[in-house]
C-alpha cells in the first residue's frame, strides 16, 4: 500500500493517477499541486451576445474552462428568451444541463412536454432531440451548463455584441453558414425546417 501512496494511487480509485486524484499528505513522496483559481462575476460581467430568430433575446457567456484554468471541460452562462422557440436540436459530444431562474417555458424532451417554471432543472444526455418554447409574454431565463464546453463560441459565432441596459435589436436572421457552425461547435442534429424568414 505505501508503494501505491508513492506512485499517486489510493484505494478508493485504483489506477488513478495523483494527476487526477492526488492524496495530499506531506512526507509521503507526493508531488504538492498547487490550488485552483477563483473567480467571481458581477451581475453585469461576462460577455452577452444578442440572437438571432428564432431565439431572439439575449446570452450571457459566464464562465468557460479556458478563462479559469478548470481541470474539466466545460462553458456556463444565461439565455433570456421571450415569447419564442429554441429550435428542436441534439448534442452528440455534449451533455447539458438547464436550470430556470425567472419565467415559465416548456422543455420538449424527445417530444414529450414538460412544464418549465422558476426553479425547473433539466439534463439532457448526448443525442436527445430537445427544444424549448416560451408561449408567455414574460421573458424565460435559465442558466445553461454544457460539459465539455462550446456552446458559449457558438452563442458570440452567431450573435451580435450586447451592452447591459441597451434596447434590443429588431429581430435578424441567422448566419448563412449557420449548419456549419452547429457542427463545428456543440451540434450533432438541428431542425432544419425551420424559416428564419417568419
């Protein structure tokens, strides 16, 4: 046992390195590690982006793994959305998660409805065809967590730069390249039937 303290194991995870589960005890031959970062955002901090139909609203993009040095892959922001739809889609790298913070919506998950309201939490796993719809005059807000990340390039890829207290834009399309986008960044499958012109 002391030779597998030695070389990073314990016995709790077996063939685990001390690289991904380090035991921390001074005098044993352990390579000290050094703390993860800290950081802490104001109410206006992070980059927001307005979005294009059939969305609309806006994103703010919080926290990525590549601004905080995070060991695990991942992007966390908002979205507001009001009286629209976010387009029937899957991810086929990627799992998220949805928590609501204000409003009430609706989540199709493989199209069965589930009522949203504040406080409403949502995973979907890789390659679940999901959408959300808010039908209410009032605006839907959820947090979205998406391992590993993406999801935030793909937001500031197709949407437009926004200041805090700035009215909205009138509603804009798309990109033309947008397929191209989904797949490059978190998509595996979107709806295309989808008329942006509506």
């Amino acid at each position: 046992y002391p030779a597998m303290i030695k070389r990073g194991y314990n016995s709790a995870a077996p063939g685990v390195t001390s690289e991904h589960n380090p035991i921390e005890r001074e005098g044993i031959g352990m390579v000290a590690r050094s703390a993860g970062e800290i950081r802490v955002l104001g109410p206006q901090d992070g980059e927001s982006f307005w979005q294009p139909v059939p969305a609309n609203g806006f994103v703010r993009n919080l926290l990525r793994d590549r601004a905080v040095a995070s060991a695990n892959r991942f992007a966390i922001g908002t979205q507001t959305v009001a009286r629209l739809l976010i387009r029937e889609h899957t991810h086929d790298r990627n799992e998220e998660i949805i928590f609501v913070v204000r409003g009430r919506g609706i989540a199709r998950m493989d199209g069965v409805d589930h009522p949203l309201e504040e406080g409403s939490c949502v995973f979907v796993g890789r390659d679940r065809k999901h959408h959300f719809l808010n039908p209410h005059d009032e605006p839907l807000t959820f947090l979205w967590l998406i391992m590993p990340g993406g999801l935030d390039d793909f937001f500031a890829e197709i949407g437009r730069p926004r200041s805090p207290g700035e009215p909205a834009p009138e509603p804009f399309p798309r990109p033309a390249n947008i397929a191209e986008i989904e797949a490059r960044t978190v998509f595996g499958w979107t709806d295309a039937s989808f008329d942006q012109h509506k």
